[in-house]
C-alpha cells in the first residue's frame, strides 16, 4: 500500500471500535513499521482551547477562539498534539505532513497560538490514533476505513458532529447508505 501520509481516514460502519465510530483522521505519519494520526471530530467534553491554556499556564496575549480540544485517539492521551498551517515550525520538533499541513507536539506550539506568532489555522488534541506494522493496512483491506484526501476546512473548522458525514460527501457517498456490511469487489 502506499504512503497514506496526510491522507483522511473515514471510519465505516464495519469498524469494529467503539472508540473510532464516525471518526475521521488525519494520517500523519505512515511508515512500514508503525502508522499515527490525530481523530479531528472527537472533542474532548467540554474543555476548550483557552481553559487548557490556562490549567497549563501559557498566558495569552490574544484572544484565543473557544475552540473545542479534541481527543486525538486512545493513544498517549496524556500528550498534546497541534496539527496546524505551514507558517509555523519549532525547529527540531514539527513534522511536516504535506504542503497544507504540519504537525508539532511541544509546548512551543501552544505558545505561538497564544501569541501574534500563531499559525493561521491550527486545531489541538490530546493523545493520537497509532498503528502497528500492517495494521492500517489489515484495517483498510478489511473495510473498516475508506482513505480520502482532505481539505483545511474539514480539518481545522468547526462542526464536529458533521465532519464525519462532510467528509463522506466530499467524496460523493450518502451516510445514510452505509451499512456494516462490507463487500469487496
């Protein structure tokens, strides 16, 4: 299979994990030995992008959006994770996924967004989604993911409850057609 690298994975019916139904996520790392990635409709409760500023104690120069957290996967859930624009890099510490994408897991990034410095658009999460060897692969094969490129307003807007369905339509399938039956053709 190919790199699926700054691809979106959308989670079928089929899935088979409670913790990933109606998912979708942002592939940031695909590698033989292991996959990783950030679910981009999963806020976490209530908890906004302003409170953990605050319980971290990143002072905020600007006014920062109430922007939802979201958690990330089930994943090092203790762990931050910005996937953010371009125009911004912590040497050392951001990863490139694609020209639309980059991904930092520092407290630097947190600093930025709370500052003039911010990236244009950026979404946080807590813990991530991670894969073994061939297990995204088995996962795909099996229907439990359909693979989808995806856009920035899919990834950094608002709407969480109809990212999952969006990204269904972008790519021309009805939600409402979907079963938990796969078939292969």
């Amino acid at each position: 299979m190919s790199d699926l690298t700054g691809k979106l994975l959308i989670a079928m019916p089929s899935i088979g994990d409670a913790r990933f139904s109606r998912s979708v996520v942002l592939v940031c790392a695909h590698e033989p030995e292991y996959a990783m990635g950030i679910v981009l409709n999963k806020p976490i409760g209530d908890l906004t992008l302003p409170q953990l500023l605050s319980q971290l104690g990143i002072e905020q120069d600007i006014k920062i959006p109430d922007s939802a957290v979201l958690n990330g996967g089930p994943v090092g859930t203790d762990r931050g994770f910005v996937v953010h624009t371009d125009d911004f890099h912590c040497e050392g510490a951001t990863l490139a996924i694609n020209h639309d994408f980059c991904l930092t897991a520092t407290r630097d990034a947190l600093v930025a967004i709370a500052s003039d410095e911010a990236p244009r658009e950026s979404v946080m999460a807590l813990g991530y989604s991670g894969w073994g060897a061939g297990q995204l692969e088995n996962e795909i094969a099996d229907n439990a993911w359909i693979v989808s490129e995806p856009i920035p307003d899919l990834v950094f807007g608002p709407g969480h409850d109809s990212k999952w369905t969006t990204a269904l339509k972008l790519i021309g399938i009805d939600a409402a057609r979907l079963h938990s039956a796969g078939g292969n053709a």
